[in-house]
C-alpha cells in the first residue's frame, strides 16, 4: 500500500515521490526504563502538536512525515533533543500560528526554543540565512480537481451506507441482548416466547444465579439464549458451540448448569389453581357442558429415546402403542388451556392409570370436581374415591354402535378434551427437543443428591415457557 504524507497542504506519496524518505509518528517506548518512556513521549507529543493532528495521534498505518519537513532531510536520534531535526519543523502550515500557541498550556517555553533553533545548513529548503523559519512556501497542494473531490465525497457516503448495513446484519447474526430488543419476530423463533419483555423477566428472575466472572466466554445473557436455543430449536451442543464462538466443554457445562436454574427459578409457574380462580374464568364451552365444576384435563404425551444397553431399562422403556424406545409424561391442564400438572418421566411401557395413580395428580382433586380424560384412562374409581367425576368417552363393549345419548355425550366430551392435545401439540411444537427422535440416554439419569433427572426439568421448563404464551382455548 502506498505511504502518504499527513502534513497538511503536502501531497508527497511513496509511489509517486519515490526519491523521499518517509518517516512515521513515533511512538511511546514502555520497556526500556522510565527515562526513555518520558522522553518518547515528550517527543510524540511534539510531533503532534507541529503537525496539527486533529486526530490527536490515532494516526494510520499508512501515514508518514516525508523528508521535506526537515533541515537535513531525517528526523535526529532520541537523544538529540535540542536538534532542529528533533520534530518535523519544515514547511508546516501550523507554524503559521506558532506565536498564538506559544502562550498554550500544550507548548512549553522548551519546545518554543526546539522548533526556533536554527540549522546548520542555513540554505535549506524552509530556512532562511538568519535561521528563522520561512513560511512562503507554506499554502494547500492539491492535484485533485472538485469533480475528484465530489467522487470521493460520494464514494465516502456509499461507504457510510454499507458500512451501516454491514453493522445491521452482523448484530442480526449475533445472540447479545441489543439483537434481541428491537427484534419480537427474533425472540419469537429463537426462544418461544412472545415478546422480548417476556424474555427479559426470565433474564433478571434467573441472572442472580447465573455465574459469570472474568474468565467467563460468554455473558449472562447469552448463557440464557444459549439453553432456550437447545430447547426451541433442538440444536446439538457442536452447533451451540460453533454459534456462540465457545468450545464443546464450555457448552456443555452452560447447557447444564443454566438449565438447573432455570427450572428451580421457574417451576413455581406450574401451580394447581384455587377453586375460585378456576370458576371465575372458566370458558364457555365448559359452562355450558359440565358448568364450572371441570377441574383438569389430562392425558399422557411420549418422548423417544435412545435404546438403553440395560436389559431392564429396556423392557421398562419400551411402548407398543409408538414401537420405540420412549418416556412418558402425565399432563394437567386447565380449562383455560394452561398446564397446571406435569409429572416426572415414566418408562415409555407404563400404563396411562398407573401413572395417574401413583403421580399424586389425583389428590389434588376436590368433591365435586370433574375430570376429563381420553378412554385409556380407566380410572373412574380412583377418582370417586375423592369424591369426584370422570368423564371419558363412551366405549362399545361388543355392541355394533354407540346409543343417541352417548353419542351426543362423546361429542360433547371430545370437543372439550381436545384441548389437551392442542396444549401438547403447543408445548412440543414450541420446543422441539421434546420432538427428538432419540434424546441422549443420559439425560434420563439422575445426578447423585439430586431427585429429578435432566429430561424431568426439561419437560417442566417446556411447559412454564409454553405457559407464557397466549393461550389456545377461546374464552368466549
């Protein structure tokens, strides 16, 4: 790249002035003693202040003094503060004003007498035969016409503008907080939720527990987007790592640790409601079939997962209604169409009323309450033992076809039940991790002093999340 002179009015270039020598700014020395820093900086400060430089040092890589601004031609060495030479002093158009500047905090009575001291060669170009300096010579060169002038002019603002779209992109592509604030269809993919404020508030719920010191890769935010991104998207850890610029290791133990956090900040979200609550909102299409006595919906969605190496495990995960290897999750929801119940993942052969028992859904129930479920749950009497009711599609037992009645009743009980399905659906189509088609065997098990497997706090996670999204059953 060609070299250019930064004094002002002087159009010298390497490639076009190639007989001149071209000096750059010095610089301040740091590791050759206290002396030698002082000096060098003393010196640096000079150049800058005989050269105008408006941008007070942070010159280019391509900037240069030439050799016409000096008596012999050269800068003199480090040591030679009383030379001419010391600091450019040659046709400079800011010695124009040396006498106004001279009464400046910045020019010190020495440096006064540096740039005034007189050549030895008195005939040098800048320097007239009693030494003092000549400014005749002082004035703007310029070979550019205003037709170059403009060009440049539209060259710099094509530039401006490309530089700002540039910058547009690259935070579009970045997972920092500002990327997210001023783009809602962004939060939407990356994590699920509606809106950044939604997003935010699990950010400052969650940001006092997550750790982040000054050997720390990523920032709190971006731990955060990093676990949501998994869940929403159901990227491998390797993708994760590629994405936010960090190592395979470093993913993994953010992956881990923030999704702990997430569900013990979080969990509080799945909350059985109170009976005056539940009847207040009710929606009307409960109203008018069971009045406001419908308590939960339930119903059991599956999870594939790798084939355990136990042969136990195996029998245990194991489910004839999807052929594979699978765990499976007991889901309460609401008439209002949130989940109000998720239990801990069973093996994928244990029966819908099996679950339902032993899951503790059942004491939650209060007399009178109505339970809606599909007809695999056949667990009419466990529910009367708590004094409530449980509706479920009428069965054919053998008969050719269902009577008027129970067909009415069917319906009625289908259009209501099918809720839940559209709450699942919701909940595993938000977060695709829940859609794996072989979730890693080792997020079943469960880590020594701790009651919940890893797949435990994802599908509490999922639900919470999916929770604060708008809900999916009309209220009208």
């Amino acid at each position: 790249m060609p070299m250019f002179c930064v004094v002002y009015g002087c159009s010298n270039r390497s490639t076009r002035e190639k007989e001149k020598s071209y000096f750059r700014i010095p610089k301040v020395v740091v590791h050759k003693g206290e002396k030698c820093k002082k000096l060098t900086e003393q010196r640096r400060k000079k150049w800058i202040l005989n050269l105008r430089l408006r941008s007070g040092g942070a010159e280019s890589v391509y900037s240069r003094v030439c050799s016409d601004h000096f008596v012999r031609g050269v800068p003199s060495a480090l040591g030679d503060v009383e030379s001419v030479d010391w600091a450019p002093t040659v046709k400079l158009v800011a010695m124009l004003d040396l006498q106004q500047t001279a009464e400046s905090p910045g020019m010190s009575p020495d440096l006064m007498r540096t740039a005034e001291q007189p050549a030895d060669n008195p005939q040098s170009d800048g320097i007239s035969g009693n030494g003092t300096l000549n400014y005749q010579d002082a004035g703007c060169q310029t070979e550019l016409t205003m037709d170059d002038i403009e060009k440049m002019e539209d060259v710099l603002r094509q530039n401006t503008t490309e530089l700002g779209d540039l910058r547009t992109k690259a935070l579009d592509t970045q997972f920092n907080q500002k990327s997210f604030e001023k783009n809602e269809e962004k939060t939407k993919f990356y994590t699920g939720l509606p809106n950044f404020l939604v997003l935010i508030q699990i950010f400052e719920l969650c940001e006092p527990y997550i750790t982040c010191g000054p050997m720390s890769v990523l920032p709190k935010f971006e731990q955060l987007v990093l676990v949501l991104l998994r869940l929403r998207l159901n990227l491998s850890l390797k993708d994760l790592a590629f994405r936010f610029k960090i190592s395979l290791p470093t993913a993994s133990r953010v992956w881990h640790k923030v999704i702990d956090i997430l569900h013990e900040r979080l969990e509080f979200q799945i909350e059985w409601p109170e009976r005056h609550v539940l009847q207040a909102t009710m929606p009307m299409g409960f109203r008018q079939s069971f009045g406001r006595r419908v308590a939960v919906i339930v119903d059991c969605f599956e999870v594939f997962i790798e084939r355990p190496s136990n042969l136990l495990a195996q029998a245990q995960t194991w489910s004839n209604y999807k052929h594979h290897h699978t765990v499976q999750f007991l889901i309460g929801v609401a008439p209002q169409g949130y989940v109000t119940y998720i239990s801990c993942a069973w093996g994928g052969r244990v029966s819908d009323k099996q679950i339902t028992i032993e899951s503790g859904l059942l004491k939650k129930l209060l007399p009178g309450d109505v339970v809606l479920a599909d007809r695999g749950f056949n667990i009419g009497d466990s529910v009367g033992f708590y004094c409530a009711s449980l509706q479920i599609p009428a069965f054919i037992k053998g008969r050719k076809q269902l009577s008027a009645y129970e067909v009415a009743e069917t319906r009625k009980i289908a259009n209501l039940r099918i809720h839940v399905e559209r709450v699942i659906g919701l909940v595993r189509r938000k977060y695709q991790i829940l859609q794996s088609r072989a979730m890693p065997i080792e997020n079943m098990a469960t880590k020594p002093g701790e009651a919940l497997a890893l797949i435990d706090k994802i599908g509490v996670i999922c639900c919470v999340l999916s929770n604060l999204s708008e809900s999916v059953v009309p209220l009208e």
